[in-house]
C-alpha cells in the first residue's frame, strides 16, 4: 500500500513510519529525513535548504517535490512506501497525483500540549538519526544511541521558537490539504495521543481490514 502520513510537528508521523516500515515490508521516506542528511553532509542541496529547516520554515515545493520524485523511482518502493512529512501543501499533493498514486493520506491528530511535550524531549542520534525521548521514548544509556552507539542531541528545530514557527506553518497548510484529500475519499484520521504501541496497534487493525 501506498500511504501519505500527514500530521504536526510531533504527532508521530516519523516513529509510527519507522514501525509500520519494518513490519509491513514498505519503505518509510521522510522527506525531513532527507533534507536534514543533506544538510548534515552539507551537500548543495544541504546548504540551500539549512537556514529554512533550522528556523521551521517549509522548503519551496519543487525542491521537495523533485526530491520525492527521484526517491520514488527507486526499485525499493514497489512493495509499498509511506511518504512522512509530504505532502505539506496543495501544490506538492496535485505534484504527487502526477508523480504516484496513493492509497490513503493518513492523518494522525494530538493535541497541541502533547506535541510541544514530545518536541522539546526529543533526542535524535547524531550518527543515524533514530528518534528517542527523554520520557517516552529512553535509550538504554542516557545520551547514547541504542542502534549505533552515536551521540544523541536535540534537533536544530526543536528549540522553541522554531517549534512555534513549525506550528503555524502547519496550521497554515494542514487545512487545505485534508480537505484536498478529504474530496478524494483517500483521508483516514488516527488518533495520535495514546503511546506509540496502542496507535501502531490501531494503524493496524484499520489497514489490515481495508486490504
Ligand atoms: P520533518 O522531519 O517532516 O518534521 P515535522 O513535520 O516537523 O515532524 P517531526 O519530525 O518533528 O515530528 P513527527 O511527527 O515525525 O514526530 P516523531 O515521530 O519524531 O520536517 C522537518 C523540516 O524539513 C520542516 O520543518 C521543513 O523545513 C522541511 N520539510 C520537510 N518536508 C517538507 C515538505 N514536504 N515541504 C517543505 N518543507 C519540508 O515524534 C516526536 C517525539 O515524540 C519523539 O521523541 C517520539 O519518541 C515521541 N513520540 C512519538 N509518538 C509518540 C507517542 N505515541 N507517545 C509518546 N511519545 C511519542
């Protein structure tokens, strides 16, 4: 299956993509993910897009999009993809209608004192980039990763005022984007809130009997 996860900053979008991925043999694209290994490898593409991502602000569409498009020609994601973190406008969901068709755009609901929570407690490795949280989610050693021993740190976006300008510019977008999924007939909601193995267990029972 072919999914689109869409979501605030902190729903979960990334840590139930990683769980779904590994148990359903699909491939879990972040374009976040993406852009932030660039910058990390200050690739071209890394240095164009740093200052926005660090501040919160969105790339432009035909960045990204250009990015999805190569990332989906891939031989990998013939068994299925969930693409985490795009579409985030209307113009990069007409993109991808042209690009791949899709089978649900997941739309997964917490509420705002939970993602502010989640965000600020986050900790990602240094090295591979797993996601931990200093209360939801511990490594078994404080500040280092479990898969590869990296150092863990917080992300350039989590610190407050870029989690603020995260916040309303997914407010901004969100709306016109469900709607346009919504008149597609493609939009499932997800309740985010309770612990990541009560929505993986959810995400589960609900696609398993859609299939
Ligand atoms: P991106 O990486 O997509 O960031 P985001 O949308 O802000 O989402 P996050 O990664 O912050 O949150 P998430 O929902 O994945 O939550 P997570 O699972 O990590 O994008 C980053 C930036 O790149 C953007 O700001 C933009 O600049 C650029 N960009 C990317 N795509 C773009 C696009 N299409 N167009 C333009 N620009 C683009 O969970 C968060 C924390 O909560 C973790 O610590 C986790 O352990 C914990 N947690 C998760 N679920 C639970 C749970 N159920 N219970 C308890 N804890 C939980």
């Amino acid at each position: 299956m072919r999914f689109v996860f869409l979501g605030p900053p902190g729903a979960g979008k990334g840590t139930l993509a990683g769980e779904i991925s590994g148990r359903c043999g699909v491939v879990h694209i972040s374009t976040g993910g993406i852009l932030r290994a660039a910058i990390q490898k200050q690739t071209a593409l890394g240095k164009k897009v740093q200052k926005v991502v660090e501040v919160g602000g969105l790339v432009d569409d035909q960045t990204v999009t250009e990015l999805v498009r190569e990332r989906v020609s891939h031989e990998d994601v013939v068994s299925g993809f969930i693409l985490d973190g795009f579409p985030r406008t209307v113009t990069q969901a007409r993109c991808l209608e042209d690009i791949v068709p899709i089978d649900y755009a997941v739309s997964i609901v917490v509420p705002d004192d939970v993602l502010v929570a989640r965000l600020t407690g986050r900790r990602v490795c240094s090295a591979c980039g797993s996601s931990y949280h200093v209360l939801f989610a511990q490594p078994k050693r404080e500040g280092v990763c479990d898969r590869c021993r990296g150092v863990l740190v917080v992300r350039e976006d989590d610190k407050m005022s870029a989690i603020l300008q995260r916040l309303t510019a997914y407010r901004a977008q969100a709306e016109p984007i469900v709607h346009f999924y919504s008149e597609r007939e493609k939009l499932v909601s997800l309740n985010g809130a309770p612990p990541i193995s009560d929505v993986v267990l959810e995400f589960q029972e609900r696609f398993a009997q859609s299939r």
